[in-house]
C-alpha cells in the first residue's frame, strides 16, 4: 500500500524489518549452538597468549545464557604473561562479544519481553542503565545477557552500552587476571615448602 506522497510501501518496510529480526536473531542462536558445542576447545586457546585471551573471552561473551569458561583462561594467562595486558585485551574480547545479546534484544524485541525477569531487569536498565550495566559487566554472572537483550530491546545507544560494557568487564578481566598471578604464585610457594 502507497502512502500519498512519499511512495514508500509501508507493508514492505515493516516485513524486511522483521525478516532482518528473524536473520539476526537465527545468527546470534546459532552462533550460541556452536559456541557451546566448541567449548572445550575454547580453553585450549591459552597457547596462543594474548590473542588467545582475545578469543577465549570473546566466544564466551558471544553465548546468550550458555556459560562459557572463558574466565578460566584469563586466570591462567594472568600468571604467565602481563597480567595488565591479559586484561585489557580479555575485557575488549568479553566486551565486543557481548554485543550478540544486544543485537538479540534489538532483533527480537517482541520475544522477551513476556519473560518476568527480563522485564524486571529491563525496568533497571532504562531507569540507570549506565551504572546497571557497568555493575552487571563487571561482576560475574549469567544475567548479563539479559542486561544487553535489555539494552537492546530499549534501544539504548550501542556506542554508550559497548562503553560501559568494556568498562565493567575490562577491570574484571584485569582483577581476575591478577588474581591468577597471585593466586598461582602463592600456590607454588607453598608447595615449594
């Protein structure tokens, strides 16, 4: 159908907004699928350094609710090259790889928002979402990925959720990565007598 004057075809528009909803959302689960059925595999990019790091805590933050050791990694990597380092670039990897949850929440809108605790935490996000995504990024857990499919849903400005995103969880992958280094530390020692 033609709206008078500008010669868009409303119907059109709406169903290639949908079908690219549908694409993205079928994108992100299968990513997840993968993902998940790789995940022992992940731990195995610990040979590779820094880049390695990158990888590990980037597939495990691309999963939607499906935990991913990737954390494990950084731990270990921390006590055998620069902890700081490790860090920096596990908190770029875990914060670029959350951007599927997002781009979840912003494809499938109308599919979450039935769920109580989505909209418990969807009600957070849009009342303080800088600080509530931050906190959420920085402290580990699972609920994260609602945090983005939030975000997404809401609209929120990817540019301001990607900041306070890599915020929260480069300064947890820095502490985690310290914790390795002292933690492997303090373990040697005391075997050593």
């Amino acid at each position: 159908m033609r709206t008078p004057g500008n010669g868009i075809n409303e119907t059109s528009r709406v169903s290639r907004r949908s079908c690219l909803r549908l694409v993205l959302l079928i994108i992100v689960g299968g990513l997840t699928i993968a993902l998940f059925l790789l995940r022992d595999h992940i731990q195995e990019l610990a040979s590779l350094g820094y880049l390695g790091a990158f990888v590990a805590t980037l597939a495990s933050s691309a999963t939607i609710i499906v935990p991913i050791p990737g954390i494990a990694v950084v731990f270990v990597l921390g006590d055998i090259w620069n902890p700081l380092v490790i860090g920096l670039v596990s908190g770029l990897g875990s914060g670029l790889g959350e951007l599927t949850g997002y781009a979840a929440g912003y494809g499938g809108q109308d599919l979450f928002q039935r769920n109580r605790l989505y909209s418990r935490i969807e009600c957070w996000v849009a009342r303080r979402a800088a600080i509530f995504i931050f906190i959420f990024a920085f402290v580990p857990n699972p609920i994260f990925d609602l945090v983005g499919l939030a975000a997404g849903v809401l609209r929120y400005p990817l540019t301001k959720f990607l900041f306070f995103c890599l915020l929260g969880k480069t300064a947890r992958c820095i502490l985690v990565a310290y914790a390795g280094q002292w933690g492997l530390e303090w373990v040697r020692s005391w075997f050593a007598g």
